[in-house]
C-alpha cells in the first residue's frame, strides 16, 4: 500500500485536507483520534495511567480527567516519559493493525501531528505538510476553538519550525486561504500523483522513457535527495556501506535532467539483491535485465543493480553498486572533483545541452548517454589526477 504521512502545525487546517483525502477514498489513520481511544473507560490504557498516576486523574464517571492527567504527567520528565511508555505503544500498536486491515492497493494517510518532532517522515512513501501563515492559525485557534492569544501563540511556537517542516516536506500545502483553493490543490494532488504512484507501488513499474530535457540547477534537489536517502538507509539496514547523493543534480550551478541520481553502495551484489523487494516496497522498483558500468582501462562489466522511483513527479535513479567493483568511488570521485572546477562543469554542461539538443526526440535517453559516456570517461582521468594531487577520499 502507499503510505502517506501528513501533518502541520496548530491550526494550519489539517483536518480540511484530511477530510478530503477521505473523500477520494484514502483510508485515514488519525493518530490524535487513536490517542483518546486507547484511554477510553474500561481500556487497558486508562487502567494502566490510573495505576501509574493515581485514581485522582478519573472523572467521577471513571472517563479520563485530561486536565488532572497533564498536572501530574507534565510536572517533571520522569513523569512524562513514564506517560510516554503506557500510550504510545498502544497507539503503535492500534495503528499497526489499521494498516493491517488496509486492502493491498489503499493509499493509507497517516494523520500525525508531531511527524516532524518525532523524525517519523522516513517511514512514509510521502509526507504531506499542511501550513498556514502564524496570523491566520492563530485567529482560527482563537475565533474557531476559542483558545486564548497567548495560549494560541505558545501552542505554535512549541511546535516544529517552518524549516524544520519544509525540510521533510515532499508536498507543501498553503492553507491560508479560502478552503476552495487547498481542496482544489488536495485533488490535483489525488488524480496526479498519488493514485498513479499507488499504482505503480504496486504493479513493480518504474516510470516510462523520455527524451533528454536538461534544467536549470534547482536549489532544492539535494534536500530532496536528502529525504528520500533517509527513507533508504532506514530501509538498507546493516547491508548498507553508504548511501550519497551523486550526478548532475548533486553539482550546485550545473544544469542537468531532473533526475536525482543516489548511489547505494554495498558489499556484494548478494546484498543488493537481498534489498530489492525492500526497495521495491518503499517506491524503487528494480528495472529488468543486466545493468553495468563502463570499466576503466580493464575488460568486462562492473555489474551493478538499477532502480527507479515509482514517484510519479520525482524521477530518481537509483544505482546500487558494491564495494567489488571500483565504480562506487568513481561515482563519488567525479561528483566532487566537478564541484571543485567551475571551469569542467561549465563544459560538461554544454556538453549535456548539446547532446540534449540533439537527442530531444529520441524518446529515451540511452544515445544521449552513451555519447555523454565518452566526456565522461575522459574526465575520469582528469579527476584521478586531482585525487591524487589533493588527497582525496571518499
């Protein structure tokens, strides 16, 4: 199933886009709802808080008093942590069996409100963040649920920063506006991506061939990088040397096709086929026959394994290679002996936009990178001399 995770701060309207996504037939896990579950009279939770905290956190009617709760469970960090270790299991444990019960091709929301402070958005094929400026979600919290300004305020500041959310984001959702506007972006977002990613989550099926389209550099491409390298050594576990963003998209100011190239570098090859149902499951399906690096000055292949995002809007090679041939290192080599000389990566992009020029209608990019491979191979050369000028490892 695709896992979505989403979140945004106090106020941001959250729940709008939720409730939408529902509509479209996205099966929704509330974590905040799972929360109060867990603790509802008669539970094993709210035994074990009472037994922890005292009877006094119980209502007459045996409800949890939420206010007496958060008195003693927040006086100290001992007894915060002590709160922490009776609920979120349990909440762990409930929402583990939701997603159970979810059909194999759902598209599975996992409403999470401290994704961001919690470091959960590795687990997710996506994160979607709703947001909204500081103004407005202090008015709703105001007007809306009737919190007092300076509560209203506190509340925000306590949470996770907008960078620290932009950082994990993979869709930015402005809710500042009319309710129209983000729904219409929430539909989009449905038809466009996240029904065809479900897809081919699934079905195992990279994205298909296009002809070469050189871009602009885009700032962000090492952050997205970032996120889905996360995402992949939480995965890899102990079969996982390194993991690195390499390529064009990985040269700040060169030009290149909108593809984020990542290397996976393990042990052997046994390795790399020990992970691929695992990368397959987390949206890089393995593409089909035998992939290999050119060898420089020596014969044979350097075999590797190639995988591609399922992602619909971000293309991704993946390459996962192993420390028994010497093509992990080059990778690395030629990524940082370019970001080293602006003068060499200014040629290798008139290069690229050259051969892209003239390969724009061959619907793949295989002549393009074939005719790159010979610029390439020569810059090989001239980057092994400046290792060994300069000192450089990997």
């Amino acid at each position: 199933m695709l896992r979505v995770g989403l979140t945004g701060g106090i106020g941001a309207g959250k729940s709008t886009v939720a409730n939408r996504l529902a509509e479209h037939g996205a099966v929704v896990i509330d974590s905040d709802r799972i929360a109060r579950e867990v603790v509802e009279p008669g539970t094993p939770g709210l035994a074990a808080l009472a037994e922890a905290f005292g009877e006094e956190i119980l209502t007459e009617d045996g409800s949890l008093d939420r206010p007496a709760l958060a008195a003693r469970a927040f006086a100290d960090d001992e007894s915060r942590k002590r709160l922490n270790s009776i609920v979120h299991p349990l909440v762990g444990q409930r929402t583990g069996e939701l997603m159970a019960a979810a059909a194999d091709d759902a598209i599975v929301v996992h409403d999470v409100p401290l994704l961001v402070e919690n470091d959960l958005a590795p687990a997710y094929h996506l994160v979607l963040v709703v947001d909204a400026p500081v103004e407005v979600r202090v008015r709703r919290l105001v007007e809306v649920r009737g919190m007092p300004e300076a509560d209203a305020r506190a509340r925000i500041r306590a949470q996770a920063a907008e960078e620290q959310r932009r950082a994990v984001a993979d869709v930015w959702l402005d809710n500042g506006g009319t309710p129209d506007v983000v729904l219409a972006e929430v539909d989009a977002l449905w038809a466009d991506r996240l029904v065809p990613f479900e897809a081919n989550l699934r079905l195992r099926k990279p994205r298909p061939p296009a002809s070469p389209v050189i871009s602009p550099y885009d700032s962000s491409w090492p952050l997205q990088a970032e996120r889905r390298l996360a995402r992949l050594r939480q995965l890899a576990g102990s079969r996982l040397v390194r993991a690195d963003h390499i390529g064009s998209t990985a040269v700040p100011g060169l030009p290149a096709k909108d593809i984020l190239d990542l290397q996976l570098t393990v042990s052997s090859l046994d390795d790399a086929d020990a992970i691929a149902e695992a990368l397959a499951d987390a949206g890089f399906p393995r593409r089909e026959g035998e992939w290999w690096d050119d060898p420089q000055g020596g014969d044979g292949k350097w075999l590797k394994r190639f995988h591609q995002s399922a992602d619909p809007k971000r293309p991704v090679n993946l390459h996962v290679r192993s420390t028994e041939t010497p093509a992990w290192r080059l990778a690395l080599l030629f990524r940082d002996w370019i970001r080293a000389h602006p003068d060499e990566r200014d040629d290798y992009a008139r290069v690229k936009e050259e051969l892209a020029r003239k390969h724009s209608a061959d619907g793949t990019v295989e002549q393009y990178a074939e005719e790159k491979q010979g610029w390439v191979n020569e810059a090989f050369v001239r980057a092994e001399k400046w290792a060994a000028q300069s000192g450089w490892k990997p």
